[in-house]
C-alpha cells in the first residue's frame, strides 16, 4: 500500500518560491532546498522529480497564481485606470512585505535561466502573451469608455505594463527602500494620464 503524503503539495511550491527567490536557481543546493522545504529527498524526487523540475513548477504555479490575478483585475467592470493602480499598488505592497517578498524574488532567479532554458523561456512567453493581452484589451476598454484620453499606441502600452510589473521586481532585488518602488510606480502610471 502506498504511504500518503505527509505534506501540503501547495505549501512545498511556495516554499520552493522562496528558497528559490532568496538563493537563485544556481545557488540552491539541495540540501538547502530540502532544509527549506522541510521535506526528506525521496519525498523531493517522489513528489517532484529533480530539483530543476521542482524550480519550473514553482515557477509555472507563481506565474499562474500572480497572472491570474492580474487578468482578474483587469475584466472587472468600471474604471480600468483603478484596476492598473490596483495591480501596482497591489505588487509594491508585497515587495514591501518581507514575507511576501520572499516568494517575488523568484521571478529574478528565473529570469536568469530565460536564455539557456527553453521550457523556462516558454512559460514566460505564455505568461507575456496572456498579460500583454488582457493590458491591451483593458486599454481599449478604457479608452472606449473616455477613461483614456490618449494617441499613445495601446499595444506598446500594454507591452510597457507588463514589463513595468517584472522591472519593479528588479528594483526589489536591488534596493530596501520601499520609497523607491513608490516612486517608480507613479512614474509608471503616469503613462496612463497622457
């Protein structure tokens, strides 16, 4: 008879965010991916496979989890100028949560791996082609209401929010200061007030 899990599969990924997130993907060993997760090897290779299968799940659940939330956003009816200040104000105050911030920074390590890791680079694709869209059809909501008084191209604009949203995770990486991430936040959103 096979033993059940003695573990949360849902709270491992998350917990695979962070470690992943503070230490990179690189600098993960996996003893300190085991420490982290709190689980035993053979529960790590039962469960997940390797650590490299582990790293693209967690980054497959975290671009899931976060994008979906983001389209969620943007497909409630009224003010769509609200529902973008919202996604930002909603991704500044987890970089400024140091618990939540934690599970952020693995958008960083995966970044890295984007060039040499086609399934990694493919997941990313998938994630850009989905927010790049749901910005762009909420730009032209926005704009058909009379929200968005604009002659900026909206698909360069919904291009520019989607990759203003990974950028400030690189802000967080780089700076404690969450004056910072304010700062670049309003920046950010005064494209839509052009």
């Amino acid at each position: 008879m096979a033993r059940s899990k003695e573990f949360d599969t849902n709270l491992v990924l998350h917990k695979a965010m962070e470690v992943f997130g503070h230490y990179g993907y690189e600098g993960t060993s996996l003893q300190i991916l085991l420490d982290g997760l709190g689980i035993a090897r053979q529960s790590l290779y039962d469960t997940y496979g390797t650590k490299r299968d582990l790293f693209v799940k967690a980054v497959k659940h975290y671009l899931n989890e976060k994008s979906s939330a983001v389209v969620s956003y943007l497909e409630q009816t009224g003010s769509v100028k609200q529902s973008i200040e919202k996604i930002f104000s909603e991704i500044v105050a987890t970089l400024q949560d140091a618990d939540r911030r934690k599970e952020c920074l693995i958008l960083y390590s995966a970044i890295d791996q984007v060039p040499h890791d086609p399934e990694i680079a493919a997941l990313f694709e998938q994630d850009r082609i989905r927010l790049e869209k749901a910005f762009h059809e909420a730009l032209i909501r926005a704009k058909d209401q009379n929200e968005l008084n604009t002659q900026q191209d909206l698909l360069a604009l919904a291009k520019y929010l989607y990759h203003a949203r990974y950028a400030l995770t690189q802000v967080a990486k780089l700076s404690d200061d969450a004056k910072v991430l304010e700062e670049i936040t309003a920046v950010t959103l005064s494209v839509l007030n052009r």
